[in-house]
C-alpha cells in the first residue's frame, strides 16, 4: 500500500499507533473495574474495537499490485530463507523482538535489585521505555520520509546499544532511566526499518516474506526466558548481557544492510 520511499514511515507510524493501544488497554481495564467492577467487559470492547476495524478496513480500497509468479508454496519459502540478505534480515527480527519482550518484562526487576528500590518505583522503568517508544516512532514517521532507512538503521542500533551499555555500568539511578529512555529511543524504529528493507529486497515475495517477519516474531517467546533462567543462576545483571548479544546481532544486520546497497 505504500511506496517505497513511504513504506518504512508508514510503519513506523503504524507502531506509533499501536503503542497507543498498548498504553490505553490498562487505563481502559481499570476504569472498567472502577465504574462496573468487572475487568471482564473489556472482552465486549475488544469484540467491538476488532468489528469496528474490519468494517473500516473493508471499506478502505486496496490497489494490490500482482506480479506473475506462482502461489507460495513451502518451496518458495525455503529458497527465500537460501537468500543470505533475507535471512539475516529476518533473524534480526527474532532477536529484536525478543529484546523487546525482554526489556519489557525485566527491566522493573533490573532496577528494584540494582538500586534496592520497591516495585512501583522501578516500575517507572517500564513506562519511561514505553514513552521513549511512542516518542520514537513518531518521530521515525517523520524522520524517515526524508532520510535513508538504512542509515537511519545504523544510527538507531547505534543509540540503543549506547544507552543498554549505559544502563548496565551507571551507578545513578537517575542517569539509568535517562539511558532507558534512550535506549526505547532507539529501538523504536528498528522493527519498522528492517520489515521495510526486507519486503523491498524482494518486493514480488512481499507476501511471503511479511509471513516470514510475522513467524520470526517468536524470538518474543525464546529470550526473556533464557535471560529469566540466566538470571536464576548468574543474577539480573549478568542476565542484560543477552540484550546485549540480541542489540550486536542487529548491529550486524544493519551493517549487512548498508554493505549489501553499496555493492549492489
């Protein structure tokens, strides 16, 4: 749906919204409990949110572009996993989606052992990643309509592993959720750049390759427990240094990336 130059914007503007959605569903949750004490009405809300939004989809028109190759077949996904550009691409995924999940989840416990504070202050962390977010991909729909994703991509990887270095060797409280907002400024746009440049490598595979993305997003569900099973064993901290290797791998990704359109 759109152009090139437009795709990674337009989905970093689709995260932008979306993070707003992941803000809201708590606020709307508890004023359910609140005003009809039952948190369960929030499944009639979500039936009418999922209704409203295929209807509005529906009525959006849609000029697909087709190409004349064959319909996907497992064939057809294992020679795109055969293309280098294209696996990688698609492993950094997996690794940023699980950094994702990770920080998410681990990032409170990180502060309250750290600092020796209670729950609801390291808490705080979580928001100020999830602000750093929203802020981030709102500023990416813009930015990026101007500059080359692929740099953009450098310089992100860059900022995210500046700021995760920082939240494990600063002292200051106060200084760590500075670098944690860094570290969501980041990250925020990685995912949207990398889905883009992917599609765009092989754009009459987009299909296949979106389905690809979409299965690599089970990296979700493979890190945060092995950083939890490091963290039983070695401790919170030592547990950060599998965010680290995650932040590397897409470092050598976006590495490949502009390597890749130098020489081609």
């Amino acid at each position: 749906m759109s152009s090139e130059k437009a795709k990674a914007a337009n989905l970093s503007l689709s995260q932008f919204i979306k993070a707003i959605a992941s803000m809201l569903g708590p606020i709307i949750t508890t004023s359910l409990v609140v005003y009809f004490g039952d948190w369960k009405l929030i499944f009639p809300v979500y039936a009418i949110l999922s209704v409203a939004s295929s209807l509005w989809l529906y009525s959006v028109k849609v000029d697909e572009t087709m190409t004349e190759k064959s319909s996907a077949s497992l064939g057809t996904i294992i020679q795109l996993l055969k293309n280098r550009f294209i696996l990688i691409m698609i492993m950094s995924v997996f690794m940023m989606v699980g950094f994702d999940v990770a920080m998410n989840s681990n990032i409170a416990n990180y502060l309250q052992t750290r600092f020796d504070i209670n729950l609801e202050t390291a808490s705080l962390g979580i928001s100020i990643y999830f602000a750093a977010l929203m802020i981030g991909r709102l500023a990416g729909a813009v930015m990026l309509r101007k500059l080359d994703a692929k740099y953009f991509l450098v310089i992100s990887t860059i900022l995210t592993l500046l700021g995760l270095a920082g939240i494990i060797f600063v002292d200051d409280l106060f200084t760590v959720q500075i670098l944690i907002f860094i570290t969501g400024l980041g990250f925020a746009n990685l995912f949207p750049i990398i889905f883009a440049i992917t599609v765009e490598s092989r754009p009459e595979y987009a299909n296949e390759i979106s389905g690809l993305i979409i299965f690599f997003v089970c990296g979700g569900a493979v890190i945060p427990p092995l950083m939890g099973l490091i963290s039983q064993h070695y401790g919170v901290s030592l547990s950060f240094g599998v965010l680290v290797l995650c932040i590397l791998y897409v470092g050598f990704a976006a590495w490949y990336a502009l390597k890749s359109r130098k020489t081609a």
